[in-house]
C-alpha cells in the first residue's frame, strides 16, 4: 500500500525500492530479486538503467531470472551454500558447467508460449 490508501502493485513497489536505493547513492547496493515482480519490458528498461546508475559501486545482486545478470562482471553460482563457478557470462558459458546448463534451460524456457487455438 503506497501514501493516503494507493494500492501499488508488485512490480511498482520493487521499482519504488530501486529508486530509493539508488537515490541513497550508497557505495554498496544488494538487490535481491529486484526484478522479480517485474514484466519483460521493464526488467530491460531497469537493467539498462542500472548499468548506467551502478557505475562506480559495488552493487551485489541476487537474481534466479539469469537474462537480468547476464552483462555484470561477475557471476557466482551459488548451489547449497557454496560457490561451485565463477566468471562472466561469456567465461561460464564457455565453461559448459552448471551455468551453462542452467542457462540454457531457462532461456528455452522463456522461448515456451501458450497459444490459443
């Protein structure tokens, strides 16, 4: 619920949390999740905002949606409390591991549509 009775939806209120975290202008930002409640369109427009308000600190951020974290300088996949891999995008994948596993199940999985006959 936002001021004075405004309902906010899901999506809303995460940007509400971004945008005082980035206004904070803290050196340090852990986002869990950030973009969880929010749709395709916006996930992109937030990440490229986040490339260009993030330059300069350490931002440390949690994301099962692995398209959100794709262009960070680093990834560490984390399974049962320990790190298992580390490195970029580019570095995981040519890895061939879990990342790479992980990844491209969850992109062919985006690619699955529901259609109406």
């Amino acid at each position: 619920i936002g001021t004075k009775g405004v309902y906010l939806s899901g999506g809303e209120t995460q940007r509400v949390a971004i945008a005082r975290a980035i206004l904070k202008n803290s050196p340090i930002v852990i986002m869990d999740e950030a973009s969880a409640s929010i749709d395709a369109d916006n996930e992109h427009e937030l990440q490229k905002a986040f490339k260009r308000l993030m330059r300069g600190k350490t931002v440390i951020m949690i994301a099962h949606r692995l398209t959100s974290i794709t262009g960070v300088d680093e990834i560490l996949l984390v399974d049962h409390g320990h790190i298992v891999e580390r490195g970029s995008h580019a570095q995981l994948m040519a890895q061939n591991g879990q990342y790479t596993h992980l990844y491209t199940i969850y992109t062919q999985a985006n690619e699955w549509r529901v259609v109406n006959d």
